[in-house]
C-alpha cells in the first residue's frame, strides 16, 4: 500500500515517508493532544496554513495519485463518491458520503452498485458535477500516460481489464451506466462488498471532459473541493491553494475549509522540517507537515519541553513490520524452522531498534489492532517480551538441527527504522540465544525491493512491512494470502506463495459481505487460521508522531491515515 505521505496507502515497502502518509498503528484520541498552544483554542475562518513536507505532492492528477479515503491534500480539491469519516481515533475508520448521497446501493450479491449524486454540486467554475464527469474521471485513470492510481477498478469492473483510456477507445467502459446526470451504477466481475470504501479513492473525481488537457492536467485540475490550485510549481513541489467560491459547506459535512489559502512547501529535510515546527516562528507558526516524523532523538528531546509536547500529535495506521519467509528456500519449508524462530524473536528488543515504545507498539498478530480491521488477539508462539529461546531449541531439534542452524536475513541499508540494519541486528542477537546463527544481507533500497518482490529472486528470510488501502482486512490479507495474486513475472507481495484453496475461498466469501462489522470478525479469524502456518514473525506497528505549529488548531486524527487531517485545521 502506498501512504498518505505520499498520497495513498498500498506499498509494502516504501520509505517511511511513504507509511507516514497513510497512517500509524493503533490507538486514537487518547492520544491526539495536540491543539497549538495559544490562548484561544476555538477555530475560525481565515488566514494561511503552511504545510512543510519531504515529499513532493507530483502527479497532482485524481488519476495518477494513489490514494486512500480521498488522500490528504488532494482531499482539498478532488472530492470523490464516498470519503473517510473526518473524525479523531476509530470513528475515523468509516466510511461516508462525500459526492453521494449515500455510501452506495449494492445489488443483492454485490456485483452491482448504485449511487445518486448529492444536488448543487458545483466545480470551481460555477459549472454543475454530473454523473458523466465522475464516468469519465475514472475511464481516464486507465490511460497509460495516467497511469499510478489503485489497481482494483482494472480488476473489480466487467470489461475493464484491456481498456485503454478514452484517449484511445471513445467508447467508454460499458460497466459504469449514467442513465440520468446524478445516478451512476457500476457492474462488477465479482461480488465485492468492500467497493464503498474503492469509491474513496480519488480516481471516483469528477473531471469536465472538455476541461481535460490530458497529461498537464495535473498543472490545473477543476476543483471539485472547497479549494482549487493557484500554483503547481516543479511537479508538486510548490503548491499553492486559495478557496473555491462555488463550494459550499452546504453539500460537504466533511471538510471545514478554516484557512483562506494553503501554501504546500515539499522537497525539505526532515529535520529541518521539526526544526522549524518546533521554532514556529513567522509563518511556521501556523505550519503543519503531512509526511514528516518525529525521529526518536527529536521525540526525546521534545519529551522534555512541555510546551513542545503539548504540540505533538499521536496517530495510528493500519501497518504491520514482520518477518517474511519463503518456503521454497530451505531451511525455512520446514514449520518447525519457522516456528522456532517465531518463538526466538525478542520484540523489546526490535521496538528499541524501530525508536522505543512511543514509536513501535508489539505485535503478534498479522493484522493491526483495530476493530475495522477484523483484530482478533492471538500469540499462537508466544515468546514473551524477551524471547522463549528454551522452546526455540527444542523445536530445532525436532526439527532436525539440534545442533543449531545459520541463515540469512536480507534487510534494506535505509535507515527507515522498519526494514533497516538496526532491526536486522535486534533479530540477529535474539535467534543468536537460541543457537540460530544469522548472517545480515543488506542491500540498496531499490535492490532491496526488486529483490524481495521478485518470485526469481526471493530470499527465504526477510525484513518487510505492509499498510492498508483502507481498514479493514481485506486489503491486508488478500496481497499477502491469497495464491491467486502471486504474481510470477512482476512485483509480488505473497512472499509465502501461499495458495491454500480453504484460504482463497474464504478470502472469497468475505468479499460478498456488506455487512462490514461481519466481514471483520471473518477477517480476525482467518487472520488466526493462517498465523498457525508461521509464514510471518509479526514483529510490531509503528507510532506516528507529529509537530504542529503554535498557531494551529483542531486537530484531527483518524485511524484510517494515521496523520493529521489537513481538512479539519485551523490558524486562527
């Protein structure tokens, strides 16, 4: 999954930037004290918010970004048929109406499903959204030229897996019907009761045909949102935003609008970034960041100011770091190897390595610990804080080496305190205890990733993390489980090439649920029958923690990105 650091969230294994997009790890409000530090804490209209970003805000084009509940600063200008909830915590994992109505209409097995657009809207123009432009936003999205977005409405839509765009074929996707300007209906290959939570994604936008200009039309794309770009400055880079006239909050209960203009400064070091957050001075006053950490000596350091404190805010996401393992690769296709290995780990150990327990929450579960996920609590090898390195041995031994083993484990050079040498090393002195040598293969990120998702090239015993395109279970597991997505000639994330036909068809099953608090326990539960096989170590989820500026107010955040809600500040 890709993060709303950088607009989305499906990679596995992207910089932390990229996870810091979409989200953190677990817990909600409790955590989320950050509201600025000056007098009046009452949000009103006006003024401008800076945001100081690492990561350009490129490919500004509702087709090409790759997002998740609407992104964060795209959210401003693309508005799509459903959205996230923009709410603190776990209520913040819903989904609702955004261009809709309602969340959408299915047909009695989910393979049809219907929307009805709200009246009144209105592009920055003045111009009325219709169903046609959101039919046509999404055929867009199958150019070539804009190519980046989701890949699920190739997968999900009848007809749709050869389609070229409406550059090439003019006939459209016979799979999306408009039979008046506010009604849309999409027919599906397969039962899919997650599809509302696809319709987040900004590739349901609006766009005007005859406003199309194709590859540039990231340069100015039509505001369908309560802002519209001014400047689009080195492909993202330097974006500044000011209001839309013609939205109105009367058909959007979901995104506030406060300041007047928003100017998106990116291509800045990450520690320039907390420098100047943490010295709100001038403009930086009223500053936030959507894609920048705290590091852990920053946090320490911030710990001990309470004022700077009282500026962090704390989120969750729907992330997992673990361990691969390929069974194709000895010694790891014997399950008393993997087991073992499963019971050596030491997680307080590897949580000291990813920056402490206010950074990394341990894991022993495959899926995140929230409800929306499906989070059903199981430690099927349980290892205690520390490592069982007793039990660890004896598996060994029944496994066939009683006088130990040596492998190797292949990690990323980045420092991203995920896939990175210091957690490889963490690992390496824990299986030591139990008479497991380990020999550390880092590699280059780029190789890393190439190496790690290509099947030819797979090791057996890896360092990897994957996030959620939105939360729930679905787009956890499925990538990861499911045998019909091992990808031979391409990137695969199934490292475990695991194609259990009780595990597809369960896979399945669930995806014709729309009843999405059913479908989550079936995901918890499946979750369990799969962690029994030990194809991963799941080690931990990672903490966000993030500095605002003095200045700034309401802040809002949700366990679907994890990051501050850059549609609910305000600097007044």
């Amino acid at each position: 999954m890709r993060h709303p650091s950088v607009n989305s969230a499906r990679a596995a294994y992207v910089s932390l930037a990229l996870v810091v997009a979409a989200g953190a790890a677990a817990c909600g409000p409790k955590d989320n004290d950050a509201n600025g530090s000056s007098g009046d804490s009452t949000p009103h209209k006006g003024g401008t918010l800076t945001v100081l970003n690492s990561d350009p805000q490129s490919d500004f084009d509702p087709a090409r970004l790759y997002t998740s509940g609407g992104g964060n600063v795209p959210s401003l200008v693309f508005r799509t048929l459903t959205t996230r909830n923009r709410a603190d915590g776990a209520a913040g994992t819903k989904v609702v109406p955004d261009l809709a109505t309602d969340t959408g209409r299915p047909s009695e097995n989910a393979t049809v499903w219907t929307y009805t657009l709200k009246k009144g809207l209105k592009y920055e123009d003045g111009t009325a959204i219709t169903s046609a432009d959101i039919k046509y936003g999404i055929e867009r999205s199958f150019a070539p030229e804009l190519s980046g977005g989701a890949p699920y409405l190739r997968d999900w839509l009848v007809g749709a897996a050869d389609y070229q765009g409406p550059y090439k074929d003019k006939k459209g996707l016979s799979a999306i019907e408009t039979p008046d300007d506010r009604t849309i209906v999409f027919h599906l290959n397969k039962p899919e009761g997650e599809f509302p939570f696809l319709a987040t994604q900004t590739q349901f936008t609006p766009v005007p045909q005859a406003k199309d200009t194709g590859t540039k039309y990231e340069e100015h794309p039509v505001s369908s949102g309560p802002y519209k770009v001014v400047k689009n400055e080195n492909d993202g880079e330097h974006l500044v935003l000011e209001r839309n006239t013609y939205w109105s909050a009367a058909v959007d209960d979901q995104r506030k609008a406060y300041p007047d203009k928003i100017d998106v400064q990116s291509g800045l070091d990450s520690s320039v970034i907390n420098q100047r957050l943490s010295a709100s001075q001038g403009t930086d006053a009223a500053a936030v960041t959507t894609d920048t950490n705290l590091g852990p000596a920053e946090l320490a350091k911030v710990t001990g100011d309470k004022e700077l404190a009282s500026r962090v805010g704390t989120g969750h996401f729907g992330y997992t770091n673990y361990i691969a393992f390929n069974p194709k690769v000895k010694p790891f296709d014997n399950p008393k190897v993997r087991e073992a290995i499963s019971y050596a780990v030491d997680r307080s150990s590897v949580i000291n390595a990813a920056g402490g327990s206010a950074l990394a929450e341990a894991a022993t579960t495959f899926l995140p610990d929230q409800k929306s996920f499906g989070y059903t609590p199981y430690d099927l090898f349980p290892a205690g804080a520390t490592g069982n390195a007793a039990k660890a041995k004896e598996l060994l031994k029944e496994a066939g080496y009683p006088n130990g083993l040596t492998v190797t484990l292949t990690h990323d050079n980045a420092q991203n305190f995920k896939t990175s040498p210091e957690i490889a090393t963490a690992i390496q002195d824990a299986l030591k205890k139990a008479g497991i040598t380990v020999k550390l293969q880092g590699l280059e990120d780029n190789n890393y990733s190439d190496t790690v998702h290509s099947v030819k090239t797979e090791p057996g015993f890896f360092l990897a993390a994957w996030g959620a395109d939105w939360p729930s279970g679905g787009p956890f597991l499925a990538p990861i489980f499911d045998g019909r997505q091992i990808v031979k000639d391409g990137a695969n994330f199934n490292a475990s090439q695991l194609n259990d036909a009780s595990v597809n068809a369960e896979i399945d099953a669930i995806n014709k649920l729309t009843d999405l608090d059913a479908a989550a326990k079936r995901w918890g539960a499946l979750d369990k029958k799969i962690g029994a096989q030990a194809l991963t170590v799941p080690l931990f989820h990672p903490v966000y923690k993030r500095l605002v500026g003095k200045d700034i107010k309401n802040v809002v955040i949700s366990d679907w990105t994890g990051v501050l809600d850059i549609s609910q500040v305000a600097v007044k």
